[in-house]
C-alpha cells in the first residue's frame, strides 16, 4: 500500500473521456475540500487507463498513473480548461489485447478482456476509500459497473453534449454554448462579406443540445440534431429564404456531428472505434454544406450560393471556464465531499430545476438523455421550439 497514514482516509479523483473547461476547478474542489477536512487525496492520471496501467509494486515507476494532490498543485492548475491529471476513453471492462498493460498481458489474453477486477485491487493498494470519478455517460458508466464491484464510488457529470441521464447540467456545456454563440458571430462577419451560407458543425453524437441552445440564442438561423433526419430540400428552401431576408444576404445552419439525412445514416471519418463501440463522428457538415450549394440554385432563381464551411470541434472546448462552468464544479466538488463525509456512495451528484441535488448513480446506465422533438423541436422549420419559459430551468430543455 502506498498511501501514508491520514485523519479521515483517502479518496481518488480521475478525469475520464473528452476534455473540457471545468474539470480543473472541480479537481481543485473536491481536493481542497477533502485535504481540509483529513483526507488524502489521490489524482489518478489519465483516467480509467491510470486505474488499469498501475503495478503493485511500491519499487516501480507509477508517476503516469497516480499523484498525490495538493493544494499547491490544484491551486495551480484550478483555474485553467482542460484537465491537469489528463485523460483517456478506456473502458476497462472491455479492453483490446493490444491495449493490455505490459505487465497483465500473460494474465489477460483474449481479444477482448474484463480488468475490472485488476481496478478494484489497484483501489485497495492505493488505499482509497472512495472514488469521485467525472466524465460523461461512458467514463460513468464504468462506475456504475465498478459500485457494483463492491467500490465506493461518488461520480460528477461532465460533457459538452450535457446528456447525462438524471441530471440538467453536466460541466463544459455552458462554456461549450458560449464559445458557440461566440465563433458563429464571428465567422458571420465573412459569410455576410460574401453573401453566403454559414454552416458550423458541432459535437453532439447522440443529443442535440449544443446545436440547439446556441440556435435559440440567436447564433443560427436553423439547426439540424442526431433526433430527427432532416430533409435536405427543406433545410436548403429555408436556409436560402432566410438569406433573402437578410439585408446581408446570409444566413446560418449549426449541424450536430450525428444528426441525419433522412432516409441515410450517422456519418463517420473511418471504421475504427474507440473502446466504447463508438465509431469516430465527422463530415456531416462538409455534406451538408455540398447539398446546400448544389441544391440552391432550385430555390434562388437559377443561382447557385456558396458556403462558409467550419467544424467548430475542439475550439469550443479549449481554454478557460466561464462564469458558469467556475461555479457548478465547485459546487459539483463539495457536494461530493458532502456525501463522503456523511458515507454515502453509490450517487451523482446532479443540478435538477436549478437545484444542487444528488441521484442514484445507476440512473446513468437506464436511459439516454436526448432533446425531446415533440416538445423542443419545430421539425417543419427545423429549429427550436417553446412555447413558454415560465418555470423552466436554466437551459431550458435539459430537465426531461
């Protein structure tokens, strides 16, 4: 066991799946917090991968795996984007025999192999008590599957697509709408230079909530979501009567990464897969962009319009935290260490109505948390839909 003695005991942090900003202040929280109140706090680097490439061995090298976390280190890094104990999209329960670690590899043989039970001994050799793992559905999903291994697991949501099931907010997605709003403005200056179509593509694999919130904030004129297969011809006759409304003369369409042509499929960049099963999301705005000038002329007297084409991808979730995503992981971090210091597991920690609550964490694995198209989606005009705020929570759509 490496750990030293400690008041109260020793509690792990990882950062798992796509970066974000928000992720170093919610370090920075729980680890505060926790070293306050007599924990050692263990940062477990590059997320799941730190958990399963760990030896037992307190002679050997364990630096990209594991690091005792202070307030000197969080404090550094706590106000910063990104993730300072980096990342990674493994899944432990399901590992490539290429990605085994070196030293499990005489063990763990198969094509695919099950190392969950190789994380539960790394736990107990570090001595950690409880676990606070943050990431999206995919990294949570494996502390679903991990609590049900018997380890004490207190989880935080985090993704830019904010489809976490059972909570409204999950941290990056607030600073992922800003950034949004913030590079549509932008480019409309060139698309209205050029009297153009506009078209961003943005993340969003299974939920439409990052196209849909900026779109209702006024930075696009119609958005397409992985929930509905859009009609190509009605996207075009309303993007180029947009424009003609436009003094202008432009207009501009955000596209979700996984949204669909009706009567088509998801498009992907290549066949490989990541070690969820999911296959790598990209070129749905290049597509559509295509169809747009190609199909325009019908609609614009004969003329065809060109396009202003950008994958917006990792710009909006590079650099510093907004005001919004400073706040909610800091009140993510000590709502973790409130049930810790109460020993309570088995939770996540959740935003609902505009309220910090927590829920049973297996609510992550019972269903996925998409955009309602009945109640938010105008699926003839192709863009967000509401009848009314009244009593709605902060970004609307997120509370179903």
């Amino acid at each position: 066991m490496v750990n030293v003695n400690t008041k109260k005991g020793t509690i792990g942090i990882l950062t798992g799946g796509g970066d974000v900003p928000g992720l170093n202040p919610a370090i920075r929280a729980v680890t505060i917090r926790a070293l306050r109140e007599g924990y050692q706090v263990i940062g477990i680097r590059r997320g799941w991968g730190g958990m399963i490439g760990m030896v037992r061995d307190e002679k050997a090298d364990n630096t990209d795996n594991f690091q005792i976390l202070t307030e000197e280190i969080v404090n550094r890094a706590g106000r910063t984007g990104g993730t300072f104990l980096h990342s990674s999209r493994t899944n432990p329960s399901n590992v490539k025999k290429a990605d085994v670690p070196l030293h499990l590899q005489e063990t763990y043989n198969a094509e695919k192999n099950d190392l969950t039970p190789e994380v539960i001994k790394n736990l107990d050799w570090l001595g950690v008590d409880y676990l606070i793992p943050i990431g999206g559905d995919d990294t949570l999903s494996f502390a679903v599957r991990l609590y049900q291994a018997g380890a004490k697991v207190v989880a935080i949501p985090k993704t830019m697509d904010n489809d976490v099931p059972g909570t409204d907010y999950c941290i990056g997605f607030s600073t992922c709408v800003s950034r949004t709003i913030e590079l549509a403005n932008r480019l409309r200056t060139t698309a209205g230079s050029h009297e153009r179509f506009l078209v961003l593509e943005v993340f969003g694999r299974y939920a439409g909530f990052s196209a849909m919130l900026p779109t209702m904030a006024g930075a696009a004129n119609r958005c397409v979501i992985p929930e509905y297969k859009f009609n190509i011809e009605r996207l075009t006759e309303l993007m180029v009567a947009d424009r003609n409304h436009n003094p202008s003369k432009y207009s501009v369409a955000i596209v979700s990464e996984g949204a669909i042509f009706e009567g088509d499929e998801m498009v992907f960049e290549d066949a490989t897969t990541d070690a969820f099963g999911h296959a790598k999301l990209g070129g749905i705005g290049d597509l559509v962009s295509a169809r747009l000038r190609d199909l325009s002329a019908k609609y614009n007297n004969g003329k065809a319009i060109n396009v202003v084409n950008q994958r917006l991808g990792y710009l909006v979730r590079g650099g510093d935290p907004d005001a919004i995503d400073s706040i909610v992981p800091m009140a993510y971090g000590n709502l973790a260490l409130d049930l810790i210091l109460n020993r309570v597991h088995g939770r996540l920690v959740v935003l609902k109505n505009g309220r910090y609550d927590n829920m049973p964490i297996d609510v992550i694995a019972k269903a996925k948390k998409v955009v309602s198209v009945e109640k938010y989606y105008n699926t003839e005009r192709l863009r967000p839909s509401y009848a009314s705020f009244e009593m709605r929570p902060l970004f609307i759509m997120t509370s179903d």
